[in-house]
C-alpha cells in the first residue's frame, strides 16, 4: 500500500512541474495500481518466507476499504470514458479560446477569368480589391479547442467550394461546422473571410449573415453585392468614373463622407405584422427604406450594394 501511495504522490508531483497529462493517465492506466498492491503483498510475503518469519503481510479493513476505493473510481472512470461523458467533459473543461487562419483557395485569372460569383453563408467578410492576377480567399476560424492541432484540423475541415465555368469562378463559403458532445456543446460560430480579387475581375456577391466591408484603391470593374447581414462599410480611395448605388431595405443609416446625387427615405411606419411579414424574406421588388445613388464622372464602372438592414459607410478618400 505504502509504494502504491507513494508512486502515485511522485507522479501527481511531476505532473505539476512538467506538462503532463495526470487525468489521462490516470484513466487509461488506473489497473496498475491494483497490480501494484498485489505485488507489493508477494513482495514482503516473499521476504518474510525467505527470513522463516512468521510475520505475513495482509491488509487491513482501512486498507481494504481504500482498494475498494480505487476499483470503484477506476470503473467509474471507465464508464465515463467509454461512453463519451469524460471526453466531453474534457473539451468543456479544458478547451480554450485559439485563433487558426487557414488559406482556402487560390485561383489564377490568367486562364480566361473575367467574373467572380461568391456566396458566403456566415461570417465577416472582408473583399479587397489588389493589382495582382490571382484570387485567393483565407478564412479564420474561433473557437474553443483543446489543442493548437485540433484547431488546425478543425480548420482543415470546414468547407469552400469552388468551380470554374467559362470564364467565371463561383465560389460558396459554407458556414462552419459546430463541435457537439453528450451533455456539453462549443459552437465555433465566428469565421471570418478574407478574399484578395484583381481589381479588373468583375464580382457577385450574396451574403446572408455577418458584416462586410469592401475596400477598393481604385474602381475598375463592376460590383454587384446582395448582403443579407449587418452592417456595411465600403472604402473608396479613387471613385473616378464610378456609379454608385445603395439600398437598404429595412430601415438602417446610410453614412460617410460622400454627397449624393439622389437619397430616397421611406420614412411610414410599420405594424408589428408588417415587421414580421418582411423580416422573414426581402423580396427583389420590394420598396427599399433607403435609396442612394451618387455618380462620378462617366460612369463607366459600378458598384450596386443592397443591404437588408443595418448602417451601411461609405467613404471616399478623394471625390472626384
């Protein structure tokens, strides 16, 4: 008993000092304790043999009472194991918040693209417009997770499809996957989208939940963005030769520094049933709450951005 509870101190002990999984090893290895017992009586049994003693070593009701002990923490244990509880009580309790950026895709324009068709089901996202001829969508994922590999894995996992048609890429950004157990639940819900376009790629965009912010140095193509989330924000640094047009179609501010052409409000009130009625779908034809509409120039390129609801920001470095 005495090297049962001695082994058993000296490996608690350098688990504190080292980073060792005790609770692990415990489970998974609580029958040696038992072998230990049983080794140590054959052990001073075996001595007292060899010396003609007539001391025997046995235990007593204490000792007896502790081994009982231990069986029934080690079937106990076993049981949690073997039926989910103790793995997810482990991710409950020992998971932490990580951060994990993963590259999705990467697609050259040199082979025909002229168009990109995206749909994004949740999340940030971030577009940004660059002079270079690849377009290449990264995604960060947080969440709870018990290691830096499983967030990596985790990463790994979730799903961007994408398929080149003629000279359109179309690319969907699913949501990501939620982490269940028995009785405890970690939802990654935040997943946030990067995606690098060349700034003579015209783009399609629907996206249903989230934010999203547009950045663009200069307008060189055009840009349609049906945005079901949030909040907007758009940043201009050169808008010459741009159309630009904004919808939002529940009620929402519209801010920035731009002077528009032509602001429409639809200041009537709704009743609570109307409100349900158009918060469970936003048909196209709908009379939007707001309208906008600023150009510079000719006109030659656009950008139409129809929003459900929300603030919507423009902003523009240098008006032309």
């Amino acid at each position: 008993m005495g090297l049962t509870l001695i082994a058993l101190g000296l490996f608690l002990i350098l688990g504190r000092f080292f980073e060792v999984d005790i609770l692990y090893y415990i489970v998974n290895f609580w029958p040696l304790m038992i072998i230990v017992l049983g080794l140590e009586i054959i052990l001073f049994n075996s001595l007292a043999f060899s010396k003609k003693s007539r001391f025997r070593f046995t235990y007593d009701f204490l000792s007896i009472f502790l081994v009982i002990v231990f069986l029934a923490a080690g079937a106990g244990f076993y049981f949690l194991e073997s039926s989910g509880l103790f793995a997810a009580a482990q991710k409950f309790f020992l998971s932490s918040a990580r951060v994990v950026e993963e590259e999705k895709l990467s697609c050259s324009i040199n082979d025909g693209l002229q168009s990109l068709s995206l749909e994004v089901e949740s999340g940030d996202v971030i577009l940004k417009a660059y002079e270079g001829d690849e377009i290449k969508i990264s995604a960060i994922y947080k969440g709870y997770f018990l290691s830096k590999e499983e967030a990596e894995a985790y990463a790994k996992e979730q799903m961007v499809k994408g398929e080149h048609l003629g000279n359109t890429l179309y690319v969907k950004i699913f949501r990501p996957a939620n982490s269940h157990h028995l009785l405890f639940h970690h939802e990654v819900t935040d997943q946030e989208i990067t995606v690098l376009i060349p700034e003579t790629i015209n783009v399609e965009v629907l996206k249903t939940r989230g934010n999203l912010q547009l950045h663009l140095p200069a307008v060189k193509s055009n840009w349609s963005i049906n945005h079901e989330g949030n909040n907007s924000q758009v940043y201009l640094d050169s808008a010459e030769d741009t159309r630009l047009a904004v919808e939002i179609l529940r009620q929402g501010d519209l801010q920035g520094n731009v002077t528009w052409d032509l602001l429409e409000t639809r200041e009537e009130k709704m009743t609570g049933h109307e409100r349900t009625e158009q918060e469970l779908a936003v048909p196209q034809d709908v009379k939007p709450w707001l309208k906008a509409v600023k150009s510079w120039g000719e006109g030659t390129h656009s950008i139409s951005l129809r929003q459900a609801r929300g603030n919507t920001t423009i902003k523009v470095n240098s008006e032309q």
